[in-house]
C-alpha cells in the first residue's frame, strides 16, 4: 500500500520524503473517516429514518432511540482510523499517537452504545413487563456503573501503556480510598435494592420529609439522589440512602384508596353550651337532616324518665337533649349524605378534650377524591356550613379577644 502511494506521489511530480508521506497518509485517514462520517449519517441514518417512519419495527426504532445509531457509527468510525493506522503507519510517534486515540475513542463510544442499548432494553422490559420503573432503574444505574468502570480500567491501561491486571492490583491498594469516594455510590446502590424491594417510594409518590424540606411529588429516584417537586415548584434532592436510614411519610396509601382525610376540629364556647328547650327542638325538628333523629331520641329519652319517675322540673334529673350533642348528630348526618364524602371510610364527629381555648369538635372522614385544589373545596364547604348554622343551635365558636 506505502509503495502505491510512493509511486502515485511521484507521478504527481511530488519529491517522497518522510514528511511528504506522513501528511498523505494522514490526509487520506481523515478523508475516509470524512467520507465514512457522511455515509453513516447522512445516507445510512436516514435510509433508516425513512424506513422507520413508513413500518416501525424493533430493529429500526431501537437503533434511533437513545442516539444508539449515532454512537455505532462513530464506534465504527474508531475502528477505521485504528485499521488505516495500522496498515499505513510504521510504528513510532504518529502511530502510537493514533493508536492510543482511536482506542479511547473505540472504548467511550462503545461504552456510550452500550449505555443506549441497556437503556432500550430495560425501557421495553419495562413497557412490557408493567414493572415498576424504580425497581429497574436501580439494577440500570448498577450495570452502567460496572461497565463504566471496566471502560474507565481500560483507558487508563492504554493511556498509561499497562496491563489492566496491573491496574486493578494498584486499585486494590487504593480500596480504602475508592471505598470513601464511592460512599455515596455504595449506600445509594444498597438503600435502591430496599426501597424497591420492600416498594417503599416510587417516582409519582407524594412523599414529605421535613428534615430535607421535602413536601411534594418524586419525579425521580437515581443511584445516589432522589428528587422531590415540592408543591411551590421548587426541587429538593434527598440522599437515596436517607430514605432507608430516616423516616419520611408516603402518601401513596392514601392515593390509592381515593380518598383524603379530613380532621380539623372546630373551638366551641363552653358558656355558650346549653339544654334544649321544647321551642328550641320544635324549631329544630323542621330541618329534614335532625328530624329523623330528634324523634327518635325524644322517644327514648321520654321512655327513660318515665320509667325511672324524674322529677323534671329540676334540669339536673333524668336525660335531656343538650344543644352541642345535637349539633354533633346533625354534622354526621350532613356528612353521611354529603356527596363529596366516600361513606365505606370512617366518618365521625367526636368531642375533644377541653383546654383554654373552648370544647374541640373534631370532623374526621374523608374526601371521594385526593386531588389537592378539590379536596381543599371540599373541606372549605363542609366548614363554611358548619359554622354557618352554629347559630340555629344557640352555640358560639370561640375566639380570642
């Protein structure tokens, strides 16, 4: 081949000397890398394209997705310049130079298409399988991470003109130190393997942990971060092995079962709690909601202290309807026929313990719906009405000053 190009340089009236032939040879590297370049990306890569648009098929969608086209040909282009060094250089300067480089450029190319082909993979086996994207994200990460590391092995053999044994003996006495900058890496690697064997987060979750400053929804789980959309738009990234070693609340439960809980309590005025009348119940009586439960409470409270013989002339004998305890059945009751609450989950309206601040009256059931903006409309409702007919039962909410 040399002596083709000595004789093809002659022709051209071109004295043959050493510097004359290492620019040609040089020049017709680059000149085929130039036309391989052109050939793959711009016939192959978009005869494929064309192909791809008219049937997709695995082959061909696999080759455009995750740049893995691009990274073969540029792959293939490596070992062009490889091939032509060693069959047009003798060894020296020139040829260990493009030697070297073409071996780099070979080793991080075919690990990057090894990285698209891994991701394809997984992406189908994800498509395929309905398994959770975490669960496979983490063993991705994990496989990326190995081959990375054997590539980076490699490299450094080549750049330093060593064995890759003898590489990896001098890594071994470095493992203390590898082991500290890979800390991170390691807990990250080992709290993935928990969190998607035990399904404790998922990209998705609204989780909150106050020690990060994290309230809002994954929307993405790595090897050695986790980040979290909190709900004023900002990101917080967390320490995946965080999530392992500190306690963090998952709102995935309550996702799931489609419905939120409401439990607020309202402060009642004590001074403002009372005894029925017979005025008061047969005013009462007139909403469709208590009148169901006034009679049949009047019955039962009537047949007691008629059996018992109450003097009733003195409040503190026999059983009466107190106007808090009315107030109590009539909030259940609106709840139980509000359509805005799930009725197969707990609904109750129970009474706190008193403090400074009045008698708490607790509401506690739960929305037919988990989205942010309608639960709290919900619960807006159901409050703005509860305080609105405190009135009809002679009560008053409390309120400092």
């Amino acid at each position: 081949m040399k002596k083709h190009l000595i004789s093809l340089l002659r022709d051209f009236g071109i004295e043959p000397t050493f510097l004359a032939i290492s620019i040609s040879i040089l020049l017709i590297i680059a000149i085929t890398s130039i036309v391989m370049h052109l050939i793959l990306h711009k016939v192959i890569l978009k005869s494929i394209k064309k192909i791809d648009k008219k049937k997709r098929n695995f082959i061909t969608s696999s080759l455009l997705e995750e740049n893995l086209f691009q990274r073969l040909a540029l792959l293939f282009q490596g070992v062009i310049v490889n091939w032509q060094t060693t069959i047009w250089i003798e060894k020296g300067y020139i040829y260990e130079t493009l030697i070297v480089v073409s071996l780099v450029w070979i080793y991080v190319f075919g690990l990057l298409a090894i990285y698209s082909l891994i991701d394809k993979i997984f992406k189908t086996l994800h498509r395929k399988t309905h398994t959770p994207f975490f669960a496979m994200q983490s063993v991705i990460q994990s496989i990326k991470l190995i081959f990375g590391i054997i590539c980076f092995i490699y490299v450094i053999s080549i750049l330093m003109d060593k064995s890759p044994v003898a590489i990896l003996s001098g890594l071994g006495a470095m493992s203390a130190v590898l082991m500290l900058v890979f800390k991170d890496t390691i807990l990250g690697f080992t709290a993935g393997l928990q969190l998607s064997t035990n399904k404790m987060v998922e990209i998705g979750d609204w989780i909150e942990m106050s020690k990060y400053g994290a309230d809002g929804d994954v929307i993405d789980i790595g090897l050695n971060v986790v980040k979290v959309r909190n709900f004023d738009k900002t990101i917080t990234t967390i320490p995946t092995y965080a999530l392992v070693s500190d306690s963090f609340k998952n709102y995935r439960g309550m996702r799931e079962s489609g419905g939120r809980r409401i439990k607020r309590a309202i402060k009642i005025d004590i001074h403002s709690i009372k005894f029925l009348s017979e005025e008061d119940i047969k005013r009462l009586e007139k909403a469709n909601l208590l009148a169901p439960y006034l009679q049949e409470k009047k019955n039962e409270i009537k047949n007691y202290n008629e059996s018992n013989k109450f003097d009733l002339s003195v409040a503190m004998n026999g059983r009466r309807l107190t106007n808090i305890g009315t107030l109590r059945a009539y909030i259940l009751t609106y709840l139980k026929n509000h359509p805005n609450i799930k009725k197969d989950m707990t609904i109750m309206v129970r009474q706190l313990a008193p403090d400074e601040y009045g008698i708490p009256l607790e509401i506690y059931c739960f929305t037919s719906t988990t989205v942010w903006a309608d639960y709290e409309n919900i619960q807006s409702d159901i409050f703005d009405h509860i305080y609105s007919v405190l009135q009809e039962f002679d009560i008053k909410p409390y309120q400092y000053g």
